[in-house]
C-alpha cells in the first residue's frame, strides 16, 4: 500500500505539473519542488517517564517541520498510537498548504508520540507532556515552531507544556502554544471555530450556486467538536440537517434535526442509537448516512470513510471536507466521474488553524480580542480563501482541491524564490 506520505507527494506532482506553466525557470522551479517534497527537519526523541507504579517507561515522539518560508512552523501535536514518521512528515506538509490557502504567515509542522492514552493516568500524561515539552524545547517557539492540540491533546496539555517549556527557556513566552486555556492565553471563539469556518464555506457556496438553504438536505457524520458545531451553525443558518451521526450510528429526520436538542440528548442518554431507542427518531447506521440521498455531505469523524467500497453509491452532489482526509484518492476518481463536487478538507475545515493564529497574534501583542472580533476576522479570511478557490477553479476549469493545491504550492513556490533561492 501507498504510504500517506508518498500520497501527498503524489498530490505534489500532479499540481507542479499544472503549476510549472507559471515559471519561465523551469529548472529554478523543479528544484524548489523537489526542496517541498522533503520536510526541512525531522526530529525524533525518546522521552522517558516514571509510570504511577515507579517503572520507567520510554515512548517514540517526533516534531517534522515542513517549509518556512511563509512564516513560523504551525502544527498540532498528537498523542496516539499510530504516530510514525511517515505520518508526521505527511501532516506536516499538508499543515504547509492549509496555512498558504488560508492566507496566514505559517509553514506547516505536525508532532506526535506514540502512545496509548487509554492506558495511562492524567499524572502520567503530565510527565509525558512535559517531557515533550522539554526536549523540543530548542526546536521551537513563538518565532520558530508553534505546536497546538491535536488527537487527543487538548488545552490542559498545552499548558502543561507551555510550563515546561518556559521554565526550559527561562522567560514567559504564550505565543508560543496555541489552543490554550482562555485562563492562560487562549483565544475566545477558537472552540467553535472549525464548524463556524466549514459553514461560511457552505453559505458562500450555496450563494454562488444559488441553493437555498431551507431546500439544501445536509447529512452530518460526527458529532465532536467539527461535526457538532457545523450542524449548529448550519440549522441556524436555515439549512436542513436531517441526519447526523456518532460512532454508533446516525439519527434521521426528514424534516430537518436540532442539533442543540441532539446534544442534550446525547448528554442525558450517552449515545445516538440510546437517543433514537428513547425518543423514538429513526435511527440508521454510519455506512447509511454516507449514502442518503442529500444534496451535501458533510464528513466530519474519521478519515478514509469515503473509499473505493463505498464511493460508486455517494448520492450527495456535493461533499463538504470537514474531517482530514475523508476521501481517498481511488474515491475522488470515482466521485468526479460521477460529477460530484467535492469542497477539499483543507479550505473547509482551516478555521481552527486561522483561530489558533489570531490566538498567536494576541500572545504577541499581549492583548485579547473580543469572540465578535475573533468571528468578523475568521469570515474575511475563510470567504477569500473560497473565493480564490472558487474563481480558480471556475477559471482553468480545476476541481476545487486542485484549485486549492495549486494555490497553496503556489504561496509557498513563491516565497522561496523572493528569499532567493540559488539556482
Ligand atoms: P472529536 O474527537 O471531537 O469528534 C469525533 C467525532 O467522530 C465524534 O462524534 C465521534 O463519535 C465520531 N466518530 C468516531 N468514530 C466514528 C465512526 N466510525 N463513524 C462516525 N462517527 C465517528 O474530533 P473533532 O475535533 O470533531 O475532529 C473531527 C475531524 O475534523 C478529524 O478528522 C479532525 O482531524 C478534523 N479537524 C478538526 C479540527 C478541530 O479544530 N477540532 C480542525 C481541523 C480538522
């Protein structure tokens, strides 16, 4: 099989073939390619804490760092246990190419370690992020590297870290950790971010489409922080969410769902197929939701579930990235063939990266916006990334992912050749 890695440099090649047309220096060019399909740096460590029962226990973790040429390195830090270099390195790229696309002056990073949390205490957590924090410590910072939650880490965790890492470096320096505690830092509206960005994305596409929204069906699968949030702001928007799902299975309703209800249900009764089982809601399974005929799809858990098994039976017109990688390669083929749209993961779902830097901005400035200021500038810089990829694609006749890519490798081809890259 493909490594994810290789994926995404497949991802490279086919946009750099579109994108040489734009350089009269083809051989400046095809270095600078070659230089981006190699992350700068790689660092790998072996941290070792003292478990709750006095053993000592090491872990793999790791940092890659992309490009910076557009700014800082950006990127979560995740805690699981398939963290890997091939992982890091792909991430990280595709962190580079979110933050182009989105206008915000970052390269793009992604850490890791390998780690089962299921199996260790919060005590322990805290050692192992620390440790993290201890020996990254001189690969990054507010102007070098700076790490965010990712796969289960969250705002405790990045002040854990941020402790260790001001005491390794000896002055105070919040910027330097985003998706903190609002208590330490964080940004106000950064929670909800994600959703609320994934949903300016779908007003301004039902705008130029000329949906309207109380006849749009919109089928939702997830229900965390992304899925929650889209559905909210989607129904609030006049749009019909009439199936959404969890992990054990999704709820439908043909006459539209209230996902403040469903979150309060899910709070009393634990799970979607509890809430359809108590309230009576027809209840249908997560293979099912993917295949409802809705005008847009939203995947918004896992990635991959949209997959050469499944992609011949999408009904949806159009599906709305919000999860990371949602859609295979094989599937996409399969999809476009059958003249389905397809808004790419890393414009819809680049509001929490956004966020996370007007959060690094007011660290910098020791200042705090208002969540009114935090939502005003979210929307201006997510509808013009839409509409750079909108009129792109609409242009050279792009799907709007190559649209995407060819703008992002575009930023980053040309920020290289105004630091003067050497022939
Ligand atoms: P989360 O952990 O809060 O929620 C995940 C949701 O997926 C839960 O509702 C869970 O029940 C559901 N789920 C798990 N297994 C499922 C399955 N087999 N079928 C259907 N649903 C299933 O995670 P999140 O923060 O909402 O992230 C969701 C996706 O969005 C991920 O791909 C993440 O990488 C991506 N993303 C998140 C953010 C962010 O700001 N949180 C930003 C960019 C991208």
């Amino acid at each position: 099989m493909t490594s994810f890695f290789n994926n995404v440099l497949r991802q490279i090649d086919e946009i750099s073939i579109l994108l040489e047309n734009e350089y009269i220096d083809k051989k400046t060019f095809k270095k600078i390619i070659s230089e981006i399909k190699k992350p700068q740096r790689i660092i790998k460590k072996t941290l070792t804490i003292t478990s709750d029962n006095g053993k000592k226990i090491s872990f793999q973790s790791f940092r890659a760092q992309h490009n910076n040429a557009l700014g800082p390195f950006k990127g979560g830090i995740r805690f699981h246990l398939n963290v890997n270099e091939d992982e890091v390195k792909a991430l990280s790229t595709l962190m580079s190419f979110k933050c182009s696309l989105a206008g915000i002056p970052y390269g793009g990073s992604k850490g890791g370690i390998k780690v089962d949390v299921s199996r260790f205490s919060q005590k322990e957590l805290k050692k192992l992020s620390k440790a993290y924090a201890k020996s990254f410590s001189k690969y990054i910072g507010e102007r070098i590297d700076v790490p965010a939650p990712d796969i289960n880490t969250n705002a405790q965790i990045m002040a854990w870290m941020l402790e260790e890492y001001e005491k390794s470096v000896g002055y105070k320096s919040p910027a330097t950790f985003t998706g903190k505690p609002i208590e330490l830092g964080g940004s106000l509206g950064r929670n909800e971010a994600t959703g609320r960005c994934g949903v300016f994305v779908l007003k301004e596409f039902a705008k130029k489409e000329r949906l309207v929204p109380s006849k749009t069906k919109i089928a939702v699968q997830g229900f965390g922080n992304v899925g929650f949030w889209f559905s909210k702001f989607a129904k609030d928007s006049g749009f019909k969410v009439i199936a959404i799902s969890d992990s054990s299975g999704a709820i439908l309703n043909e006459k539209g769902l209230d996902p403040e209800k469903l979150n309060d249900y899910k709070r009393e009764f634990g799970s979607f197929k509890e809430i359809a089982e108590n309230k009576g809601f027809k209840f249908i399974s997560n293979e099912d939701i993917l295949e409802l005929p809705v005008d847009i799809l939203v995947p918004a858990a896992l990635e991959a579930v949209i997959n050469k098994d499944n992609a011949e039976k999408i009904k949806a017109k159009v599906i709305l990235e919000m999860a990371n990688g949602p859609t295979t390669f094989e599937a996409e083929e399969t999809l476009l063939k059958n003249k389905k749209e397809i808004l790419p993961d890393i414009l819809c779902n680049s509001g929490g990266v956004t966020a996370s830097y007007f959060e690094w901005a007011q660290n910098l400035q020791g200042i705090s916006w208002s969540e009114k200021k935090v939502n005003e500038e979210l929307k201006k810089y997510i509808v013009n990334a839409f509409n750079s990829v909108y009129s792109l694609a609409k242009k050279k006749k792009f799907t709007f992912r190559v649209a995407a890519n060819y703008l992002s490798l575009k930023r980053i081809v040309d920020a290289i050749i105004l630091r003067g890259f050497e022939s």
